[in-house]
C-alpha cells in the first residue's frame, strides 16, 4: 500500500495520424528512414497501415530527435501527426530495430540489410534512403498451440 500523494503522469489525447518512423542514423544524421501508419496495433506490434513517404515537417521532427540524440545505428520513433497542419507530437523513442523494421523494405528501403553492412565495414550508405510509392501492408497469425 502506499502511503501519502501519488503522481501521475497523464498522457495527452492528441488527435492526427499514428505513424512508426524506422530510422537508420549515423553521428545524429539520419542516413535512411521509412514512416508507417499504425492503423491497427496488436500488442504493441503494427498489423495493419501503409509504408508511405513522409512530408517535411515529419521528416524535420525526427532529423531533431535524432540530431539531439546524436544517435547513430538503428532506432524507432512513434509520433501524433496531423497531414492537415503538419503538426507533430512524438511520443515514443527506442533505441533499437522495430518489430516490424522488415516492412520498409517492401517500399524499397531495406534499413536492416543497411545497418548491417554499416556495422560491419563503417560505411553508411552514399545518400539517405527513403521510400518512393506508398505501399499498403497487414499481418496475418493463427492460434498456436504446442502440448506441454
């Protein structure tokens, strides 16, 4: 039981577009990136949206985050985006691949393959990779079971 006030940390409603940007960066320069919308969550885990070129002001949102980071590698960021006003709320930030990192490279922006070959020869890719046509994408499981 606790004893005494207990804080909160309240989470804003923010109303726009759920997007996933996978990003490679190298010295907080971002050497390739592939946005996503989040149409459907399952876990925490994107089933359903569509890899899609992004618009400026989401672009400059995450060259910031990753710029102030000075990140280099793989990482994730998660934001609120309004394609109306261009405004963009981030929320999220992890310094690893995504779950679903494999679905840029069906928009031709193959992140993985790319940070791989970054870390093992040092050289980032010759121009920022970004994904040219939308591409639209959902998962599919069934129930497992395996006896115990």
């Amino acid at each position: 039981m606790v004893e005494g006030p207990v804080e909160l940390l309240v989470q804003e409603d923010v109303a726009g577009v759920d997007i996933s940007v996978d990003v490679l960066a190298v010295d907080g320069k971002v050497a390739g990136l592939a946005e996503r919308t989040r149409r459907k969550v399952l876990g925490g885990l994107c089933v359903e949206g569509t890899v899609a070129p992004g618009w400026p002001e989401l672009d400059q949102a995450v060259e910031r985050v990753i710029a102030g980071l000075g990140w280099s590698q793989l990482a994730n960021v998660q934001l609120i985006a309004d394609p109306g006003t261009g405004a963009v709320k981030v929320y999220e930030i992890n310094g690893r691949a995504a779950g679903s990192l494999g679905v840029g490279s069906h928009a031709g922006v193959d992140l993985l393959a790319t940070a791989l070959e970054y870390a093992r020869f040092g050289l980032p890719p010759e121009r920022p990779l970004r994904v040219g046509a939308a591409v639209g994408f959902r998962r599919y499981w069934q129930d497992q079971t395996w006896p115990l």
